[in-house]
C-alpha cells in the first residue's frame, strides 16, 4: 500500500534586503569584483614580465 499523499512544503522567501543576509550581494557586485581581481593579475603579471626582460649588454671593444 503506497503511503498517504502529503501535501508540497511552502518555502517563502523574505523580501530582498537585511532579512536575507548580510553577506548577500547584487551581480553587479560580483562582476567589479572579478573585473578588480582580473585587473590585479594583469599589473603582476606586467611587473613580473618588465623584471625579466632586459636588453643585452653591449659587445666589448676589440672582439669581433
């Protein structure tokens, strides 16, 4: 015998604001903060690539 039919749970959510949570952010939030780490790897990697490169010195007088 298949068990009693009960009836779907109600979730209600609360209204957007302080009720929710205080970490919960807009998208618009998530994207400045991956656009700001994206910035951030582009300046290290340019700091570390203007380190390893450097012009050859120059060939000593004499030698051909």
């Amino acid at each position: 015998m298949p068990p009693p039919a009960t009836p779907p749970d109600v979730v209600l959510r609360p209204e957007p604001g302080l009720a929710r949570g205080l970490w919960e952010a807009s998208p618009s939030t998530l994207y400045a903060a991956v656009g700001a780490l994206l910035l951030a790897a582009l300046l290290y990697l340019a700091l570390r690539l203007r380190g390893r490169v450097r012009p050859s010195p120059p060939a000593p007088p004499g030698r051909p």
